[in-house]
C-alpha cells in the first residue's frame, strides 16, 4: 500500500508541472466542468429519484409508499490543468430513514503520462459494469441481487485510489488496479445473528448469519481490486464490449468474523445500433465469491443477464434476469425475473416502470415497480 | 528477460508505427470534411458520429476511446451539442486533446450565434442549448469559420505545412463562396416562404436565404410532439397556408406525416450532415439536396 502510494504521488506530481507549461490559448465553448468559469463556481447539480413499489409480500413494509428514494447533488469541475474533482453527496432512503452519504468524492488526474490516469477519493469501484454506475443511470429501478449479495446494497465505493492504464494494443483495453480502504458495517449490514452449523472436520461452530430479511453484504478493510477490459467493434454499429476483474479483500465484520473475501468476476456487453434511436444491448455479468472464515471456505455464485431495445428516441424496453446466493454460510438464492419499460421525458428526466418476480429460497413475491428520475443542472460521469 | 523484451517489441508493433499523416478525430462528417479539404493529403480524419446519426443522442463507445487515444487533433462541434466527446477526450488520456492545448479545436469559436438565451434558463424551455443554437454549419457561410479554426489547429499542429494548408483553405473559401452563391440565387423566388421544422435545427439557414420559421413539429427541443400542439400546429398551417414541412432525416415522421396529410403540405426529408442521406458525400451536397429539395416542394405546390 505505502509503495503504491508513493508511486502515484511521484507520478502524479510530475505530469502536472508540464501540463502547466504546455498550455495554450483556447477558444470556443468551455466543456464539462467549466461551464461555471465565468463565475468561479464548478458545475453544480442535482438528480432527484422519487419511487414507490407494489409487493405481493404483505410484510414488506416499505411498500406502497411513493416518495423521495435519493437525491444526489454534484459539484464538479477543474481544480487545475488535467486535474478534476467530483463530489457526489446523496441523500437516500434507508429502513424508512433518510441518510447522509458522501457517494463518490474524488480527484481525477486525467494524465499522468501517455495512456496512464488516476482516482483518489471515495470512488465507486470499477468493479464489473454496473457497480461503477450511480443508480440513475442505469436502466432499471434496483440493481441485480449478485451486486447486494457480494458488493453492497449500494454501489461498494471505499477510499483509497486507482490507477487506469490505456494498453498499447490495436484495440480498445484499460487494465487498471486499486487499493482501498473500507469502513466496516457499511451498508446496514447487521452482525448479530449467529447459528451453530457443523464445520469441514465435523465440529459444530458458531457462524454469522445473513441479517434479517437481508442477503447484503460487502467487502471491507483493505481492498485490492483490478479490472481488465477490452472493446471491439464488430461492425460500424455493433460493440462488443468484455471484461474481467478481481478484489481480494476483508467481509464487513471482519473484526468479529476474522474472513478474507475473494471476488472474481466477469462481464459482457454487445450494443447493436440499427439506426439512430434504436439500440440493442445484451449485458451479463458473472460473479463467484469465495470467502474464508476460521471454520472453512465457502464459495458463492451470482449473475444477471440484462437485454434492453430502444425503440425510439423516448421509449426503452427491457427484460433481466438475477440469480445470486447470498455470501453467508447458510445458504440461500434469489432468483428475480424483472421486465422494465423506460420513457425519456428529456435527456436528464425518465419516467420507469419495472415488474419484477421474486424466488428467495422458494419464498416468492411479485413487486411493481415506479421511478420517476429528473436533473438539474449540468451533470456528468465519465465514461461507464 | 528476453521474454519481456520480445512482448514489449510485440506491443510495440501492434500499436502501430508512427506515420507522417496528422490523426485528426471530428465530431461530425461536416467537420470530417472541411478538415479533409484544409488539410488535404497532410491528414487522415475519421468523424465520431455518422452522417445520419443525431448529434445531441451519440453514445460514447470505447472504440471512441481507443481512437482518441491515437489522434493528434479533435475537432468538435461545441455549444453543448456534444457534450458525450467531454468523456471521451478524458477516458483517452491523450494530453495533445485536453480543452486548451494544441490539437483541440471547436469549430464553433467565432461563428455569430443565433437564438442565444437571455436570461434564466431551465428545463421548461427544452432541451435548451445556452450557450446558443448550435446547429450553425447549416448556414454554409459558416464553413468558412469553422475552417478557419481547424486551418489554425491544423498550423499548430504541422506549422512547416502553413503554406499547403493556407493554399487549400481558399480553395475551400473560394469552392463555398462559389456554391453560396448558386444556393443563394435558387433560394431567391423562396424568400419569405414560411416553413414547419421538426427540431429548431434550421434557423441558420432559414436566416441565410431568408425563409421563415414558423413552428416547430417539437413543441419545445427535445420534447416529443403532443396531440394538442400538433393540432395547434394544423391551425397554424391552414390560417397561415404554411404548405412545406422541413424535417431532419433521423426524425420520426409520423408527426409531419399526419400534418401533411391534414393540410396537403409537402414534407422534405433533408439531411443535415454528411453521409445523412444516400450521395450526400460532401459539406456542399448537404445543402444541394435541400435547396432541390424545397424547390421540388415549392413547385409542387
């Protein structure tokens, strides 16, 4: 971790002193982050999600409500040349109450050298597709149940940093690895319930169970992540998109537990575009969860396929399908089959709808789902 | 060792040699070929979007990305309209094209702006562009300030190469003074003619060979049509015999259909990039299959 940290500080203090030489006069519209310039104010914004559900599930207490899920509010801009800074602050809803969270503060160095950049922060970790993505800009309502098994209920975002390197091959490939720091108990994960079960070598021994009406759970302590992913067009509208990744680090009561987690993952995404409003995208991504406890090792699997038709200009269809165990040793599945239907009221607002039938362990639900999500103000991610 | 050595070499290979050609990436076909004509054998240029595609709505791919990384120069539209090449430069972390250095050009910078909002703007008005409309290569009298910032990114980029590139850039002036000229002479018996556009993406060259806006098929930009404006916008055609409907060719043209249906107007389906239409393969085809184009429309009314 030391070695790494010097190695970014080194790397990140040279580049930005020739970056200050090498700047020459500009003209023309200012892009993202220095629309506020004239000012002195960053691009400031806000994404608001109000949403409510339906559930056949009589004890799901949260249903039937419509009402403010998240706000998130963006501060961003330039801090000097090549360098940027993001702050995403969310207000969302959590077991009824609403919760404060820095969701990604980070400062970008845009070059450290040709092909090379970096993050420090609090950063969403670029850990297969969707746990990169802030909630509204994915197409659907929840995220997948492998992500809230294996990462978090929310997107796992430690502190720490990464550095992205750019391959020099005749295709698109960033291979990137990060080392981080995440606070334990995030994510509301509860370790009080304990079971007694029979280890490897017969002993009976005292596990922590999945909290209740809960399968979430989340990496903590020190992270060590990396992601490899490549791109191909495969025609003048068609994208092939694949990727692989891995984090090594602690569970989110590592202090009580004492385990060792290991995630592997793998990720797919083809885009076709037939014409200019139309896309098809097909994206899965699999994950296999191997966590080490002082009785033993057990090891989980997870996945979801997602296929999505823009129709036109304003409407998105879309169909996924979720299969997770949970990361605790008694084991349990969900099996989810969502079908999602998207109108784009303007760029930055969408109205969503989203069926969704639940399997938990054979325990079965039916949810319907509504989300209204808007934007003020200039608001960007970067590429996801 | 020897292993390392050889993958490096391997690397090194596949990435490609250096060529004497300037990579030049283009937001648009439109720039791609203005930027073709200045710098003529001296550039290899590739457009981000196709001619057909929307401007405001490209998805950003990694392909993008990869091709960033290699370019010496981009050329980009401005005034917001797109903005999904912000990402892009960033995620290619090629410092020649960060906002401000020498192989970054807006096309934009100098041309007079129309429609620019005054006072506060919000999302009730549309999907409004602030810093102006910014469809402004739709007056070909633009061009020539759009060619003038990619001469002087081209002369930053190979200054031993200012007097070719100076040589082709009045080619290019005196090729689209020439045209604006023919364009200008068969737009003559069609000024003051009131037209319906889809999009506000005509105003400059509604301005240019003075025909009039008088509704947009969107009741606001980027909002779908409603039944009740387009049924204000029939009343409009028939109290005003508004008889032509100009509309972009990536549109959906079920709301100019149904008005066309209901008042006998003409619809044209214009390109309005490069590539945006079957044989439009140059800047200056553009606006020959729209000039013909309301000519034919005209005449058939």
């Amino acid at each position: 971790m030391k070695r790494f940290m010097l190695m970014f500080l080194f790397a990140a203090i040279t580049p930005c002193a020739i970056a200050q030489d090498s700047a020459a006069p500009s003209s023309g519209t200012p892009p993202q982050g220095m629309r506020g310039t004239p000012a002195n104010l960053p691009d400031i914004s806000l994404i608001g999600v109000i949403d409510g559900h339906v559930s056949s599930e009589k004890s799901d207490d949260t249903r039937n409500r419509l009402e403010f899920n998240e706000i998130e509010t963006a501060f961003q801009g330039y801090i000097y040349p090549e360098m940027k800074a993001d702050v995403f602050l969310a207000l969302h809803k959590h077991d009824g109450t609403y919760e404060s969270e820095i969701c990604e503060a980070k400062v970008s160095f845009l070059r450290l050298f040709e092909g090379l950049s970096a993050e420090v922060g609090k950063i969403h970790v670029d850990f297969g597709k969707l746990n990169k993505a802030h909630s509204h800009v994915r197409s659907m309502t929840d995220q997948p149940a492998v992500l809230t098994n294996f990462l978090g209920g929310h997107s796992l975002n430690p502190q720490g940093g990464t550095l992205k390197y750019l391959l020099p091959l005749p295709f698109y490939a960033q291979l990137q690895a990060g080392a981080w720091q995440g606070a334990p108990h995030e994510h509301h994960v509860d370790g009080e319930r304990t079971a007694e079960v029979t280890d490897t070598g017969n002993n009976n021994v005292d596990v922590v169970l999945a909290p209740e009406d809960s399968s979430e759970f989340s990496p903590a302590d020190k992270i060590y992540t990396s992601r490899l992913n490549a791109s191909f067009p495969l025609s003048a509208g068609t994208e092939l998109e694949l990727g692989t990744s891995f984090l090594k680090g602690k569970g989110s009561h590592y202090e009580h537990h004492k385990d060792d987690v290991k995630i592997a993952g793998a990720d797919f995404t083809l885009k076709f575009w037939p014409t200019t409003y139309k896309r098809l995208t097909l994206q899965g991504e699999y994950m296999h969860l191997i966590r080490s406890v002082p009785v033993g090792t057990f090891k989980r699997d997870g996945l979801y396929a997602f296929a999505n038709y823009r129709l036109s200009k304003y409407w998105d269809l879309g169909a996924r399908f979720d299969y997770a165990e949970n990361a605790f040793p008694d084991i349990t599945f969900e099996r989810d089959y969502s079908l999602i239907a998207t109108r784009h009221l303007t760029e930055t607002t969408t109205l969503r709808a989203q069926y969704k039938y639940i399997n938990l362990s054979g325990d079965k639900a039916k949810e319907g789902w509504i989300q209204l999500t808007f934007g003020l103000g200039p608001h960007s991610h970067e590429l996801e | 060792m020897k292993k390392i050595l050889l993958i490096a070499m391997g690397l090194a290979f596949c990435a490609g040699p250096a060529g004497a050609e300037l990579k030049v990436i283009t937001a648009s076909t439109d720039l791609k070929y203005i930027c073709e004509r200045i710098g003529g054998d001296l550039v290899k240029v590739e457009s981000m979007a196709s001619g057909s595609q929307d401007l405001h709505m490209v998805e950003p791919r990694p392909s993008m990305v990869f091709k960033l990384k290699k370019a010496d120069m981009v050329v980009r539209v401005g005034l917001d309209l797109d903005m999904w090449l912000d990402s892009l430069i960033n995620a290619a972390k090629n410092g020649r094209l960060f906002y401000g250095q020498l192989g970054y050009v807006d096309a934009s910078a100098g041309v007079p702006l129309l429609e620019k909002p005054e006072g506060k703007v919000d999302a009730s008005m549309g999907d409004i562009h602030i810093y102006g409309n910014p469809h402004y290569w739709l007056d070909p009298a633009n061009a020539k300030v759009m060619a003038r910032n990619i001469l002087a990114g081209l002369k930053r980029a190979m200054p031993d190469q200012t007097a070719k590139f100076d040589a082709n850039y009045a080619e290019f002036v005196k090729d689209t003074d020439t045209k604006l000229d023919e364009w200008t002479r068969r737009m003559a018996p069609l000024k003051g003619l009131k037209i319906i556009t889809y999009h506000s993406s005509w105003p400059y060259f509604a301005s240019r060979f003075g025909l009039m806006v008088a509704g947009h098929i969107e009741p606001k930009p980027g909002i779908p049509p409603s039944a009740s404006h387009l049924d204000s916008l029939l009343k409009k055609m028939k109290a005003e015999n508004i008889r032509v409907i100009l509309t972009e060719s990536y549109y959906p043209r079920k709301g100019p259909d149904f008005l066309a249906g209901k008042t006998g107007a003409a619809v044209v389906t214009a390109p309005v990039s490069v590539g945006g239409e079957d044989g439009v393969k140059t800047y200056f085809d553009v606006f020959d299959h729209v000039v013909a184009g309301l000519e034919k429309a005209v005449a058939g009314n």
